[in-house]
C-alpha cells in the first residue's frame, strides 16, 4: 500500500492508500422472511462476479439472518447486522450478543447507525461500548457517525463528525482498527433522496481521516475505509466513487431492489 504525505492543503489534509471498497445493503425493518430471501438470492446472482474487487454486505432484519445466511452461501457476500448489544448475556430482554450473531455466522455489524442514534436514543457511550464488545468477540465493525441538518446548518458538521469518531473509537487499539469501516452517513441525507455532493461527502472523509491519524497513525488511517451513506443510488453512485477518499456505500433505501444495489456494486468496482 502506497500512503502519501499529509495533503499540504491545510484542513482538507489526507492520506491516500489504496483501499479495497465496501458495499453494505442496509435493509433496516423491511422485507419478511420470503422477500428477504429473494432479496439474497438475487443480490448473491447479481454480484458474485464482482466480489473479487468489492466487498459487499447485507444487513437484514434480526429474525431473517439464518435464513438470509443460508441464501448468501458460501459465495463471499458478509453476513451483516444492524445491531448488537455489548453485554455476552444475560437479563436483558429484546438485546442480542455478538455471540449470537457469530452462532449465525454474521461477520460484520452496522454500530451507532444514525436511526439507532436519534430514534432509539443511543448515545456515544453506549454505541462505544458495542464498538468495543464487537471488535473483540471478532466482528467487523462499522461505525456509523453523522450530523444532523441542524448541527449542519450551525457549522457545527466536523465538531459532531470527530466528537461521534472520537468516542466510538475510545478504547479501540491500533491492531482492531483493521476490523474498522466508518461509514459517513448525514442524518439529513438519509431517506430523503438529498445525497450530499461529492465534494460535501470528501470533505468530512478528509476530517475523518486527519482524525484517525491523529488518534493512531498515518497507516492506520491510509488503511480504513471510510464509506459514504445518504440517498446513494444506482445513478449517483458513480460520482461518489470517482472520489478516492469515498471507499464505497452504506445503502438503505436502494439496496432493497436488487437491480438497485447491484448498479451500486457495480458503480464500486468501475471507480
Ligand atoms: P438511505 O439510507 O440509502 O435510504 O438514505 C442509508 C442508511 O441509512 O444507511
């Protein structure tokens, strides 16, 4: 991997490495049990070609992951899910354990999601502690962070980015970085058709980064991936893509057709 110097441009200051990109289909609560194995089917037919150059991941509700599970095969696709609890056990009714999830063979887990956030009310404590309890049973994580339309408007986007980064990564080591995507996702750019620019996306990416940098190493952060999420779709994707800093998708909305989530993929792979 080739890293160069910091960006001699000041606050847009980036380390670029050369990163494979990842595609998460977030599906969120939708699909029932046929769909969502339809869905599978279809995204496995779809993108089997292209899993030597992209990783993809599918996030499906709690209730369909074995069967989802089964669907994906042993074609290369990750096994996602959309949440997990930090305690292994115990008495906490309705939470599920990275051990859980790994019985199912669930690779990668969605942390800190903007809807786990502010409609659920988690806040940077808790999806810390996930974070944590994740990387160490094994799991991939990716730890989703973003500002709201409001904190956007107040100028306050990179104080919320690096704040939500900061926290969510307190505790984690140089080592479990690897285990590490970022996924940018603005809160007023998901579900809403209103994708951020390129140029708005890049620019959180580079704080990110300089972040990451600053918190481990230049490696460290050449090396993560950082994903763009927010309304992308199979005809802005590419734009998104064709900006090296943006290592791939977190996608909800689009990834519920297959058709869809494979322009996306696709998209990916071609950048
Ligand atoms: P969206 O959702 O693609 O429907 O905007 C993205 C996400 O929540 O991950």
């Amino acid at each position: 991997m080739t890293l160069g110097a910091w960006d001699a441009q000041g606050v847009g200051a980036v380390v670029v490495g050369e990163r494979r990109s990842i595609v998460g289909g977030n599906w969120k609560m939708n699909t029932d049990l046929a769909a969502a194995v339809e869905l599978a089917d279809n995204v496995v037919a779809g993108c089997q070609a292209l899993l030597s150059e992209c990783d993809v991941a599918v996030f499906p509700p709690f209730p369909y992951l074995q069967a989802v599970g089964r669907a994906l095969g042993n074609h290369g696709l990750l096994l996602g899910a959309q949440d997990v609890y930090h305690q292994p056990n115990g008495a906490y009714t309705g939470e599920v354990s990275s051990a859980m999830l790994l019985d199912l063979n669930v690779q990668i887990v969605l942390v800190g999601h903007s809807e786990r956030r502010h409609v659920i009310g988690e806040d940077n404590e808790l999806v810390n502690t996930k974070v944590r309890a994740s990387l160490e049973s094994g799991l991939h994580v990716i730890l989703c962070i973003g500002e709201t339309l409001e904190q956007r408007q107040a100028g306050r986007t990179n104080q919320v980015n690096v704040a939500q980064l900061v926290a969510g990564l307190q505790g984690v080591g140089t080592e479990q970085m690897r285990q590490v995507t970022v996924a940018y996702e603005p809160v007023w750019a998901i579900g809403t058709g209103q994708t951020a620019t390129p140029r708005d996306a890049v620019a959180v990416h580079r704080v990110v980064r300089r972040t990451i940098a600053d918190l481990y190493d230049e490696d460290t952060a050449g090396s993560v991936r950082i994903q763009y999420g927010g309304s992308v779709t199979a005809s802005n994707a590419a734009d998104l893509f064709a900006e090296p800093e943006i290592d791939g998708a977190l996608v909800g909305g689009a990834s519920l057709e297959a058709d869809q989530f494979m322009g996306i993929v696709r998209a990916a792979v071609e950048s």
